[in-house]
C-alpha cells in the first residue's frame, strides 16, 4: 500500500474505533479499499484497542512573520461550479467564489469524500473573508464526487488514483486561481487527505504559492520543501489526533531545513476533523478560533506588499 492508501485504511480504522461506524460498515469501506478480510479485521482490532495518547497543548515555532488582526468570522458566499483546463488535455471542476474586494486567492482541498458541500462552503467562507477561493474536486477525472452515490467509493477512487495525478490537477488549480485573479497572490489549504494533499504540492516544488495551511494531514516521506521558497507555511493539528501528529516534529524539521516562514499550531482538546461542522469530532469553538488565525495568516501573507 502507499502511504495515502495506508493513511485512509487507518481512517477507516479510527472511525471504527471511535464508534462513528459499525464493523460491517467499517470492513465494507476497507474492503472498497481493497484489504482482505484478514488484514481488515486485523487493522480493526488494533484500532478498538488504542488508547489516545496526550500530546502538548499549543505550539508555535518557526521563522516569526508579521502579525495582522483577525477578521471576524462571516457566512460563506454561493460557489459556483465550474471547469478548467488540467493538465494533458483533461477537464477539472471545482466550486468558485469570489470576493467582492479580494486581498489573496486560494485553493482549497478536500477531505478524503471528495468535493462535498461542506468542503465548497469552506470556499464560500474564504470569499466572505476577502480571499476569492476554488475548491477543486480531485475526482474530476472520475466526473467529479457528485457522481459518487456512495461517499466510502469516493474515498475508494481517489485510493485508487495516483499522487502524482493530484500534484498535477492542484497545479492547474493553482494556475487557475492566476488565470481568474492574475493581481492576487496565491495560498492553498487543505484538510485530513486535502492537508496531506497541500504538503505533498508544497514537497513537489510550486513556486507560485505565497502561503499554505495543511489542516491535519499526513506528511510524505522524505518531504523536501525547498522548492516551494514562497510560501509561508501555518500547520494545524489537533491535540487528540496522535496518529497524524507523529509527523507533526518530522514536517517542522523540514520546514526549518527549507527556511521557509511558518507556524506549527496545535489545538487543545481536539480530535482530528475538528473543523468539519458535518463530522462527529467538530468542535465549534475551536474551529471559529482556528479559522480567524488562518484568515489572519492569509491575509498578511497573501496581500500584495
């Protein structure tokens, strides 16, 4: 398996164990993903068995950048769904919203289910907060999550996808962020599989991204973000998740090896997909505060200087 088919397996797995799906469902989607019976009942085990592990409370480390003042939380602005050139001829879709007076644009990543509602509300709110956003859908070669009935056989397609695909259809993401908003500086986030996801674009070298917020998301081997000397970098973890936190040192390091700007934040009290208000680990106290300080991040890092 590679290491987002194990990261998504083991998604399963902390589902199952965290009580928000049943054993039949949780063998279902693991098997969706392609794991025998055994190893599948083997991987459940282990996660009904783990106990959370405490993690520290809040850090934040790096290369200090300017401080700005938060902009209050606003409700999200309609998306629309549109399509763009990706790249070798393939069409991308992705849900567009733009900001009346915009000070940055970005590109937003989903979670491992796709282009939801949830994840093009993010967007919405991102335009409200005056940053005009895309959020791409990463089944667009699949005809995009709405053509998936099935949420676990969305996770199942992108499984079967490859990361190299993804790094591609984010570029031309990015580059459609520039295409519509050719003045505005652009950033990236990401959450769960979509956090991953913006670490892997920033380890793949694009050097057009000003700043970038991987929300919970798995660091890939051997990470080199050298190329990405751009981008000013806001990590967020959640306290509770120690699964992905084990990385958590791993992608400072690498941050501090490439002289980039950047923050590691952990929130207390939190489980991973604390900021999904349609999951069972939302937490809205924590999420309306992290949301301010990537607002604010964005807004220095990202506004023309």
């Amino acid at each position: 398996m590679t290491e987002f088919s194990s990261y998504l397996a083991e998604e399963v797995g902390i589902d199952y164990g965290d009580g928000l799906i049943d054993r039949r469902e949780a063998l279902r989607r693991l098997g969706l993903l392609g794991l025998g019976l055994g190893a599948a009942g083997a991987l459940l085990a282990a996660c009904s068995s783990d106990e959370p592990s405490p993690t520290d409370q809040s850090t934040a480390t790096g290369t200090p950048g300017t401080t700005g003042s938060a902009l209050p939380s606003a409700p999200a602005l309609d998306t629309e769904t549109i399509s763009f050139a990706g790249p070798e001829g393939r069409t991308l879709l992705g849900a567009w919203a733009a900001a009346a007076d915009p000070r940055g644009s970005v590109l937003v990543v989903h979670e491992n289910r796709g282009l939801t509602p949830h994840i093009a509300s993010v967007a919405g709110r991102l335009a409200a907060s005056g940053f005009s956003a895309l959020a791409i859908d990463l089944l667009s070669e699949e005809g995009g999550t709405a053509s998936f009935s099935d949420p676990a056989r969305a996770t199942a397609a992108l499984n079967a996808a490859s990361d190299e695909r993804f790094v591609a259809d984010m570029k031309a993401g990015v580059g459609e962020l520039l295409r519509r908003a050719p003045t505005l500086r652009p950033g990236a986030v990401g959450f769960c599989f979509g956090g991953g996801m913006v670490w892997s674009l920033l380890a793949s070298g694009e050097p057009r991204l000003a700043a970038a917020a991987p929300f919970y998301g798995p660091l890939p081997g051997g990470a080199d973000f050298s190329g990405s000397q751009g981008a000013a970098v806001l990590a967020v973890y959640a306290e509770l998740d120690s699964r992905v936190n084990a990385s958590r040192d791993a992608a400072a390091a690498a941050l501090a090896r490439a002289g980039l700007t950047y923050e590691v934040v952990t929130v207390p009290a939190v489980d991973h997909g604390f900021f999904n208000d349609t999951g069972g680990r939302h937490d809205p106290a924590a999420a309306a505060a992290v949301y301010e300080r990537l607002t604010e991040w964005f807004g220095v890092h990202l506004s023309s200087t």
